[in-house]
C-alpha cells in the first residue's frame, strides 16, 4: 500500500464511505487517513468500577456482562437500553440508532469490555453508544492502553464512520500494511533537535505505547508543520525583496512639517513616535515596505497614517487609504480633511455611493497628480481607479479585505507602492508570525493621554431595571448610549435578544429619548443618515448589530450595552467597548447575558471586566477560540490548514521552527544544498493549494 493510494481500497472503508470521508474531511487518500490526526487520547490501560462513579467522571472502561436488554419508547424516540453489572453495581447501556444490529451481536451473561462517556439520566448513570468488544477478543487483538479519538460529523456518524471506525481504518493501515512513510526533513534536523522519524512520529501518534512516547511524537509532527509554514512565509519574503525594490522616500519636506508644528492636534505618544521613525527608515531604505500596523481602539494609528501619506506627498509621490466600510472611509476623509485644511492637501473620498460628476473629477486629478490621497472602500480598486504615481497604500482593518482584493491595489503601479496595513484587533505575536510572518510588526501600544479606561461590568437579564435606570441618569446628564444586538430578526434557533425586539423594548421604556437603528440590511444611504443624526445628538440610543463595530467615532458616546454578550466572541466584544471611551468623560461597558450560561462563558466574560488590554484579551480569545478566520480567505485563519499544531498552546515550538527557517535560508537562501532538496520537494506539495502570501499581504 502506498500513500497515495485510495482510501476506498482501505479494509472496511468501501466506496460509499470513501465518498463520505472525501466530502467531510478532504480524506482522499491514506495519506489524508493518516494526517487526520487525533484530538484527544483517553487512558484505556486499567478497569473502573461501577462503583467508583461519581459526577466528575467523564470515560470509563468496564468488565463485565450484559444481565438484560430492553426496548423503551415507540417511534422515533425508541431506544435499546441494557443493563451492565461489573459485579460493584449497575449501569445502562443505551442505543438509539442500530437497534436490531445491536440486539443480534451481544449475547446475555458474556463477558464485554464496555467504553464510553457516563451520564446521568434520572437516578441511573447510562453509556450512550458504548463500545462493546468480547473480552477474550481484546486481549488477542490489541493491549489496552491510549486510545486516539477523532473529529468527526453528524453525516460520518450517520454512515457508522465515527471515531472507532477511523481507528480501525488506520489500525489497518498502520499495522496490517508495509506502508511506506517517507521521511520529510533533512537528516540534520532530526539530529540537531532529537526529532522521532516521521513514520514512527505517525504510528505513535495514532497507537502511542506511552505517553513519554506520545508526547515525543507530537513534538516531531507539530515541529514539521509549523517549521514549514515558516519556511514559506520567509522564503517569499525574501524573493519578494529581492525582486520589488520599493520607492525610495529621500527628505522630510514642507508638508509634514508644516503639518507637524502648525497641525498636530495633540502631542504625539512615545509609541507613535517610535513607529513613525519605523515607517520613515523603511521608506527611506529603497526596500518595498510591508508593515503591520497594530493599535488598540483609539490608540492614534489614522494619525500615524496621514503622517506616513505626507511623507510620499513630500517625496511627489500620491498615497491612498481603503476602509472596509463606507462609515469608517468617511470618517478617515472628514477626519483628514480637516486636519490638513491649513496646508493645502488635496483629499478626495471615493465609495460606492459617489456620483459620476465626482468620479470624473477624481479620475482626472488622480492622473494629472493634482489629487494627493484618496481615500475609499472597494471602489479604490476598479479598473477605471488610476494614479499618476502611487507611492504608498494604507490599508485599515486589513483582514476584511479578501487577498484577491488586496492584490488589485497592488497592481496600480507596474513598481508596487509601499504597504502599510492596519489593525485595532489585536494580534497575538504567535499568530502575527504565523498569518503575517513577511510583515514588519509596528505596535502602537501607549493610549492618548486623558483617556479613561472604560469600566466594564456584567450583568444578568434579571438586573434589567437598574441597567435602563442607570441609561436614563446617563442621557440625562448629556451622554448617548449605544445598544447592540447579535441578530437582527428572531431566531428558532439561538434564544439571543434580536434587534427589532430590542429597538421596540427600549422605545416603550423611554418613550421621552430619540432612537437610531442601524443594521447590515438597511441601505448605505439610510445607514449613513442614522449614523450622522447620533453623531449630531438628535437621538440620544442607538439599537444597533455589530455593523458599528467599526468606524463610528462619537465622542460623546459613554455608554456601550452588549445584548446576549455571550453570542460574542472576545475580540469582538473588545472591538465593541472601543466604540466608547473616546471622549474626556467616564465610559461604560455593560455586558448582558442570561444567567444559564457555561462556566467558560462566564469566564471569557470575566476576562473583559478585568481587562482592558487588547492584547492580554486577544491572547485569551486565541486560547479559548482558536485562530479565526482573521485572513479574509479561508475558515481557518492560516496559510495553511493546520493539522496538529495549535497556534494558541505550541508558541514555543512555533519561535524555534521559525527561527530554524530563518538561519536556514540566511545560509542557503534558494535552498541549492543537496541535502535541502527534500524541503523543496516538500515545499512544492504544500503550495500546490497555498496563497503566495509574500506578494500580497
């Protein structure tokens, strides 16, 4: 059998089940079956007791007989229940699909080895779907010991190819076939770190002796995924520069300085400064920049942005700005527009919503380098959108913006123009090396001075009153209140509160106050008029879903009420509490829920009233989340899918295979060396479904 073999030809797969398996899990060939790998192992080298049950127990493994068996209920809810004794007591042993299956394989008063996860039902703990196996047929077959368990779904399940049956397939792959399993990292690696070779790594990992054993495997495999990733990520990097040189920015001129002593609004942070003099030594290098920027809600970094644009205006050079959403362009533009009214910029604002008569006078301007920045959404990246000299792209909130859209700015200039690109979600550093390895990381981590930290508080549903009592002594002293809501329509679904529900509730309770409703549904014009009657105070609540979760910037907004808090993830609920604290006066969070909530919501809810550090919360979202689809293209939120690695737990397995990749390349940067071939025939698999992220970040 080899790698690439079918996984139809596999012992008790088949082709239905092949069929099943590809349009599950992508599992094609035994090579998939084989990286598929488990997400969890349950000690099955002792015996518990019946006895011994209690609350806290999760799986158990028994010996013992089946005494009886009955069926219970009619229909659709009937259901196959035996009773278990191992001697200590008693347990029942429960089905509710393969009933007459079940009834003709396991016989009364036969020794059984019975696994599975203890519930209680009533007065009765119960196994759900047990496995079953004869005693005598264990001990000649395997030795008890770890078993792996794998992911699954309902359709697999429904197809009887659930984690037992993955076990059974690669049992039979693993150990009843000569399979080959080539090794994939060069011989000095395997010495240098003391890596496990590859086809032992993968016979462990599946069926581990031990758990020393086990964790030696994992190390190896999740070693080799990571460090592969890096490999790419930097290997692009440096093609990249050395085949774009960017734009070189020589001198500082008229307009920044004269922005910077008759302009600036306010003194600039430590944080800014430094990295203001990060972007200046990039563009002056003659080396394309590639710089993340990072900042934290209200941080400074649409200053550090116009700043930067001034700096490519001082070298003839024209700079443009993209934002994810037509409210967030506008408020760049007003924002600029203003600011730079005294030295004469010329900003244009180009959306989905700008009128013909406009977009011939910016299209005209743009190429006759009258027009300075432009700033804009998706529009920025028509065909018909052309610059005379664009010399740096700023891009906000840059994971909205899928990677085909992002390449389209790239190709506005036969030379790509410098790339700055901005975040206020914060990034841990473990995935900012992982989805953004090729960038330069900027972090603006210091908040304007006279900011208030926001005080955060959670409240469950029955402290309804004191939370509309405290919104009407709020309004009453001048503030304004936002209020979102997770969905917009009722759902049969999820019992979370709904928006038009909500947008009737508050209306009865304060009948005296003027309320907005903004949502995703509604059109930009009618968005935009909701958006701009809060921002003048003609309505002192705004009911809104998270389309407000960027770009509004009402400074006299001091509260901020999260429906269904629990329906949110933490970054989000972070990015939801920046809307306040903008101004000079305190600022609220409150974030609702029902009191029937899990222990780990409470604590994810927790996290946020303790905390108002970006990047402490987004640390805990990547520990309790996972990655997340922070790239725009794929579920996962990484180059590649990861299959045993985890970006939130193996930080530090990730720095070494980083910084292995690094002084590789550094000594053979093409990767030339005889005994670097089989990285490059690795790397070739992997990117035969990879996004060249070197290029287009």
């Amino acid at each position: 059998m080899q790698l690439d073999t079918d996984i139809t030809y596999i012992s008790g797969i088949g082709p239905k089940r092949a069929a099943t398996l590809c349009a599950e899990l992508g599992i094609r060939t035994v090579e998939d079956l084989i990286t598929h790998y488990p997400y969890r192992y349950v000690d099955r080298s002792r015996f518990g007791r019946i006895a011994e049950i209690n609350e806290s127990t999760s799986y158990i493994q028994l010996k013992g007989r089946i005494v009886s068996m009955e069926k219970r209920g009619e229909g659709r809810s009937q259901r196959l229940v035996a009773r278990f004794t191992d001697g200590s007591g008693y347990i029942e042993l429960v089905w509710f699909k393969g009933i007459r299956f079940v009834e003709d394989k396991y016989r009364l008063n036969f020794d059984y080895i019975v696994f599975g996860k203890v519930a209680l039902f009533g007065q009765m703990y119960n196994i759900a779907h047990p496995e079953v196996e004869s005693y005598n047929e264990v001990n000649v077959k395997r030795n008890l010991g770890w078993q792996a368990f794998y992911n699954t779904t309902e359709k697999m399940k429904s197809s009887y190819l659930n984690s037992e049956a993955l076990r059974k397939a690669n049992y039979s792959v693993l150990a009843g076939t000569q399979l080959e399993i080539p090794e994939t990292l060069p011989e000095s690696l395997l010495k240098k770190f003391s890596l496990m070779p590859r086809h032992e790594a993968i016979r462990q990992v599946h069926f581990p002796k031990s758990t020393e054993l086990l964790n030696v495997a994992q190390k190896r495999l999740k070693f080799e995924e990571l460090f592969y990733i890096q490999l790419s990520i930097i290997r692009q990097s440096k093609l990249r520069s050395q085949h774009y040189q960017g734009y070189v920015f020589g001198h500082i001129g008229d307009y920044f300085n004269r922005f910077y002593k008759e302009c600036l609004p306010f003194e600039l942070t430590n944080a800014q400064k430094k990295v203001l003099k990060e972007i200046r030594l990039d563009l002056a290098s003659g080396k394309q920049m590639n710089r993340l920027l990072q900042g934290d809600v209200g941080s400074g970094k649409t200053m550090v942005a116009l700043m930067s644009c001034l700096m490519a205006i001082d070298n003839q050079f024209q700079a443009c700005i993209m934002a994810p959403t037509e409210i967030l362009a506008t408020q760049h533009y007003n924002s600029i527009v203003e600011q730079t009214e005294r030295i004469g910029l010329n900003v244009k604002l180009l959306t989905g919503s700008t009128r013909k008569k406009e977009r011939l006078q910016i299209a005209q301007e743009l190429q006759n380098g009258a027009l300075h920045i432009l700033i804009g959404t998706h529009a920025l990246i028509e065909d018909s959108v052309q610059f005379k000299n664009l010399g740096l792209v700023i891009i906000d909130e840059q994971h909205r913006f899928g990677v085909a859209q992002r390449a389209k700015l790239w190709a506005k200039n036969v030379q790509p123009p410098h790339i700055l690109v901005m975040t206020a979600t914060p990034i841990p550093r473990t995935l900012a090396m992982t989805i953004y390895g090729d960038l330069e990381v900027s972090v603006i981590d210091e908040l304007p001075p006279g900011r208030k930290p926001i005080a955060t508080h959670h409240l469950f549903d029955n402290k309804r009153d004191k939370l509309n009592s405290f919104i009407d002594k709020q309004i009453k002293m001048g503030r304004q209140v936002y209020i979102v809501y997770p969905l917009i329509q009722e759902s049969e679904k999820f019992d979370y509160k709904n928006l038009e529900m909500g947008y009737l509730y508050m209306r009865e309770v304060f009948p005296d106050y003027q309320i907005s409703m903004v949502h995703g549904k509604l059109k930009p014009a009618e968005k935009e008029n909701e958006m701009q009657r809060f921002l003048r105070h003609e309505t002192q609540i705004m009911v809104a879903t998270t389309v407000i979760e960027v770009g509004v910037n009402v400074p006299n907004a001091s509260v901020m009420v999260i429906e269904s808090a629990e329906r949110f993830g933490l970054s989000q609920l972070h990015q939801l509490r920046g809307r306040v604290g903008r101004g000079a006066e305190q600022s609220y969070c409150v974030l609702m829920s029902s009191y029937k909530i899990s222990n780990d919501t409470r604590k994810r809810l927790q996290i946020m009233v303790d905390s108002t550090d970006g990047f402490h919360i987004a640390e805990a979202d990547l520990n309790l989340r996972g990655p997340g689809d922070l790239d725009g293209t794929i579920q996962s939120g990484l180059p590649f899918d990861l299959k045993i690695a985890n970006i939130a737990s193996d930080g530090p397995i990730l720095q070494v295979a980083r910084q292995v990749a690094k002084d590789l390349l550094d000594e053979d940067p093409l990767l030339e060396k005889p005994e670097h071939l089989i990285l490059v025939q690795q790397l070739k698999k992997l990117q035969r479904t990879a996004v060249n992220w070197g290029v287009i970040s």
